[in-house]
C-alpha cells in the first residue's frame, strides 16, 4: 500500500509491515522466517550487507524478515522512525534506557509509581552499575521540576496510565520539561497503548511495551517493543547487534497477528470498561473505584488533554468495602468467568490482587501510603460480552456481602 494512504491507526495495524517481495512473489501476510542466516551468490555481496552498504539479511541478530515486519507495523503505530522487537517488556525497558544514556549523564529521574520490575531493573541492575537512581511524583509537575533541576537526569522514565491507581501523566508537559534540559524521555505506554496515546508525538523519544499485554493481546506471546525517534533509531539498532535482545519468529509473527485486530479489541475492552466501571461505582459492595473517565480523578485535566473521548484504558481498579485479604479471597474465588491470573491486556477478563502479586514485595505500611490497599483489586476487562462480565462480578460480590 501507498505510505500516503494510509492514515488511521486502524488501517496501519492492519497493513503496516506485510506484502514484502520474496522472490518471485509476495505474500500477503508475513512468514515466520526461521533460518538464522542467509545465503548470497557471492562473497562481495555478501560483505556488502555485513558492511550494511546493502540493505539485507545476514544474520537473525542483527535483523529477520518476520521482525521486521512487526517492528515496522509498530512503529507506524507509535509514529516512530524506527522499532527493536525485544524478547520481553523487560527487555525493551533495559535496551530503551541503554540507548538513552548512551551519550548522556549516567542518571535515571523515573515515576515513583512503575512496574515491580521496571523499579528492580532500576535498582538492582542499573543503579549497582554505576546509574544514579532517583524516584518523582510525574503527576505532580512542580515536584517533577524540582527533582529534574536537582537531579538533572540523562533519562526520564514514565508509565502512561500507572498501575494499579491508574495516574495518568502529563507526558506533553513532561516531554516539554526533559527536552529543554537536554535529557531523554521513555515512556512505557503498555497500558494506554497507541490507540490511546502515542507518546512520540508528544515530544518522547522512545515508546516501550510489553507486547505481552495489549499488543499481542490474546495471552500467548511473552514479548516486548522499544519504538524510537530518528536521533535514536540507529543507536538503540547498534546496541541491539551485541546486546542480542531479539524476540523469536514465532512470537513476532504472533504479536503482528494480534497487533491487527489491536484497535478493535481496544475501542470493545475499553467501552466494556467504562460500563463496568460505573456499574462498579453504583454498587453499594464497592467502597472506590479507580478509572480514568472518572470527573473527580485527580488528573481530569490532562486525561480530557491526552486521552481520545470513550478511551480511557480497559483497566479498573475498585476496593470492596469493608474487605480485607480473606474477603478478597472469597470475592475471587468465586469468580466463575473472569480469570484470577497475573498480566492484563488480553481478550478474557482478568483480575488481580496487587497486595498479594504485583506490590507483595512491598511491605503494608509503604503499601497503604502509596494508597494500595488490601481492599484493592485491578481488574483488566476483556472483549467479552459486558453483561456476562457484569453478572460475573455481582455473582461474586454476593459471595461476600
Ligand atoms: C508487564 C509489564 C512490563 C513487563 O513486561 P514483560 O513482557 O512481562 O517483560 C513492563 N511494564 C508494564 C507497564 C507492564 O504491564
């Protein structure tokens, strides 16, 4: 398809990748290219492509056609230049911040509300070796500031939509403030996903995922995404030729699978999470509900800035009232249909209790202050039909009241 074309995000997932010539023909969807390297008539040639003075495959390292395709479907969701296939969302972080201190002040200013992992990756691996490591409320600009001009970080990491409260960063004025002190901004945008937020539009220079999630969608694929702008691309490309990061064929066939059907599954999960979210708020069981849609979240402003109208993430977190871990137990125990299981993103419901997985490490006291109760759980609503996810959810309910 012409590039001009194209211009929805809708259309790009569906297009943006596939049809390459192989030879004589061209298939219309990707292969899953297996070989680990590739054979040219003659020892000139090549040299070329190891020289990359041609454009080719050598070696599945440095680049495979299946990867290719997804990271070229990717990018052009993200609007990036360029994108790095990574064997996980881990993976992805860890090679976004290699490339963005690359030629910068080895220091990190990250979201004080992160993944477990992301906050693990930052200090037990990066800080040990030799990385400052410093912690700041994004949602908090004035403090943002305060801790930028103080720390004065080579890179800024940030979550889109924060888990499992749901914060949603002010990335255009976040990225306004990083730019002009010269450092790099990553944003993690695994839970907005492009159909929500593309971070590079507003002024990042890497988006990363965990295309475990949303992306590939469906539960089956452990994997991860680093999108970046042209004064990285070929950066984080150089570091990923020794670094060996790659996401396997298969995988990446299937995460370019799910990344077509990603803006369908994404209007579905996120209309079927407003509906349940304010069913949730209605119901006498539930104490909170945490959703971006709500008018009285805390970052209303930039959500209705940021955040397409009926778009605001297919996650809710709620408290049962009253509840503590055993009526939480039975709560989910009971359910019959939306799975109890860790991960989020894919087309079931899923439901989780940070207390005991995602914040365990964490203990209860800095748990309560950073506002995750044991009464909190996240709930990542799926394509399902809502009305059966509803019922599922009053059926359970029933259990504890
Ligand atoms: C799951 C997740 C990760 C880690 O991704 P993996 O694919 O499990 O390595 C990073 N960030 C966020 C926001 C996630 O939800």
């Amino acid at each position: 398809m012409e590039e001009e074309v194209i211009v929805k995000i809708q259309t790009k997932a569906v297009h943006a990748g596939d049809r390459k010539k192989a030879g004589a023909h061209v298939p219309v969807t990707t292969p899953i290219f297996t070989a680990s390297s590739y054979f040219y008539d003659s020892m000139e040639e090549l040299d070329r492509i190891f020289g990359r003075e041609d454009p080719g495959y050598c070696y599945s390292r440095y680049d495979n056609p299946t990867n290719a395709a997804l990271e070229e479907q990717a990018a052009a969701l993200e609007s990036g230049h360029g994108a790095l296939a990574c064997s996980s969302g881990m993976m992805a972080i860890h090679m976004a911040l290699l490339a963005a201190l690359a030629d910068r002040r080895k220091s990190v200013l990250a979201a004080n509300a992160l993944y477990g992992a992301t906050i693990g990756l930052l200090m037990n691996v990066m800080e040990p070796s030799g990385v400052s490591v410093r912690f700041a409320d994004v949602c908090d600009l004035d403090a943002f500031r305060k801790a930028m001009e103080e720390s004065k970080p080579g890179c800024v990491l940030v979550e889109t939509i924060s888990n499992p409260l749901l914060r949603v960063a002010a990335l255009d004025r976040i990225a306004e403030i990083v730019r002009a002190a010269g450092g790099a901004l990553i944003v993690d945008n695994t839970f907005a996903t492009p159909m929500l937020v593309r971070p590079l539009e507003l002024g990042a220079h890497f988006a990363v995922h965990s295309a475990t999630k949303y992306l590939a969608g469906h539960g089956d694929v452990l994997g991860g995404m680093v999108v970046a702008d042209a004064a990285h691309y070929e950066g984080l490309r150089a570091l990923a030729r020794v670094v060996g990061p790659v996401l396997g064929p298969f995988e990446s066939y299937l995460t370019m699978r799910g990344i077509k059907t990603l803006p369908l599954r994404m209007e579905r999960q996120c209309a079927n999470a407003c509906r349940v979210a304010s069913w949730l708020a209605s119901h006498g069981a539930i104490e909170r509900v945490y959703f971006p849609a709500d008018p009285a979240h805390p970052d209303a402003a930039d959500i209705r800035r940021l955040l397409p109208h009926g778009m605001y993430g297919a996650i809710v977190s709620f408290e049962l009232r009253g509840a503590g871990r055993a009526e939480v137990f039975r709560f989910m125990n009971a359910l019959r249909m939306v799975v109890r299981a860790t991960s989020l993103g894919d087309v079931h419901s899923m439901m989780l209790y940070p207390a005991m997985s995602s914040h365990r490490e964490i203990s209860p006291r800095h748990r309560e202050r950073m506002g995750i109760r044991d009464n909190l759980v996240r709930l990542s609503v799926g394509i399902e039909a809502v009305e059966d996810i509803v019922e599922d959810l009053e059926q359970a309910l029933r259990q504890v009241g």
